[in-house]
C-alpha cells in the first residue's frame, strides 16, 4: 500500500509499504531511500508515537494515510544538568529546577529553549509559560495549530504534575506540532 509520509518543515513523499512491516523496518527503508538515519526518526500516526516493534496493521495505517515524520538533528548542544538533591520530596513540593524544552523552527530542525519550571505544577504550566514568551519574543516559533509536549517517547498528559512524568532538572520535553486525539 502507499503512505504519503510528511516531515516536520512540510516536505511529503509517498513509500510503498507492507502492512505487516514492523516500524523499525520502515525506518530503515526510509534510511535506504532518504537517508534520514534510524536513530534521528520518530513517527507519529493518528497523535501516537508508532514504536519499532509494532506493524503497521496495529496502528491502522491504511491506502492513503499520512505518517508524520519528526527528524533530530541540527541541535544546539545540551545544557549541562543542575545536581540534583539528595532527598527529594515525593511530590516534588514547590521545587523549581530548568528543563530544556525542544522547539521546532521555522527552518528545519529543533530550538533549545531552557525554561524554569515548578516540579509540583501541572505540565499545562509550561504551555502558559511558553505562550507568555512568545507575546514577548517574536522569534519564539510555536505552531499555530497547536502542539503536544513529548517526554521519553510519550505523549505529556498536561493536567498531571511534573514529578508525576518523572521529570528531572536538565530533561528535554519536546514539543510536537498537532493535538493529541484518543482513539
């Protein structure tokens, strides 16, 4: 079947795709083809992150489907993380600690953007924090149809805390252009 795939700065292309191919197969197809390396390729369908083990058919990609290809590279070089305490409270109290948040620009590749945030607060604080520095700074890229923070590979659920993502002082929170949809 054909699958149009679409990268992060617009670009789309069509592969020819078994439906049975594991994502890690795909990925290496596109490796072959493009030469966007494995390692540096994320694919999202339908707001999922699709994980290598998983073909095709469990993501129900059919004729026709749009995958979203997210591609890292052309990144700045990571902030060196703050030391971390010894004892940490369970919840995370009113600990505030920098994480280094991913954003795309307008040309390819990703932005590091370095943001203080409360362990405690829920991650919908980060998306207000973001949108005030954008009325501040014009240089500041957030997509207009909206976004979705991602952590270790999952989707950030934004009316849960920091400390419940398990989220450390020096981690990357990337951001992703579109809105998560349950399916």
């Amino acid at each position: 079947m054909d699958v149009t795939f679409e990268t992060d700065d617009g670009r789309r292309f069509q592969e020819e795709i078994w439906f049975f191919s594991p994502v890690r197969e795909i990925k290496e197809k596109l490796h072959k083809s493009h030469g966007f390396p494995v390692s540096h390729q994320t694919l999202f369908f339908n707001g999922m992150i699709m994980e290598d083990e998983h073909g095709f058919e469990y993501y129900n990609v059919i004729q026709g489907s749009v995958i979203l290809l997210r591609l890292q590279r052309e990144l700045e070089p990571a902030p060196k993380p703050e030391p971390e305490p010894e004892h940490e409270p369970i919840n995370g109290g009113g600990r505030r600690m920098k994480v280094t948040v991913l954003v795309p620009r307008v040309a390819m590749g990703m932005k590091r953007l370095e943001v203080e945030v409360n362990l405690a607060d829920n991650v919908s604080e980060l998306r207000k924090e973001l949108l005030r520095m954008k009325e501040r700074s014009y240089s500041l890229y957030l997509p207009a149809e909206g976004f979705f923070f991602i952590y270790k590979c999952s989707v950030m659920e934004e009316d849960k805390p920091f400390w419940w993502h398990d989220v450390k002082a020096g981690d990357i929170i990337e951001i992703f252009n579109g809105s998560v949809t349950q399916g």
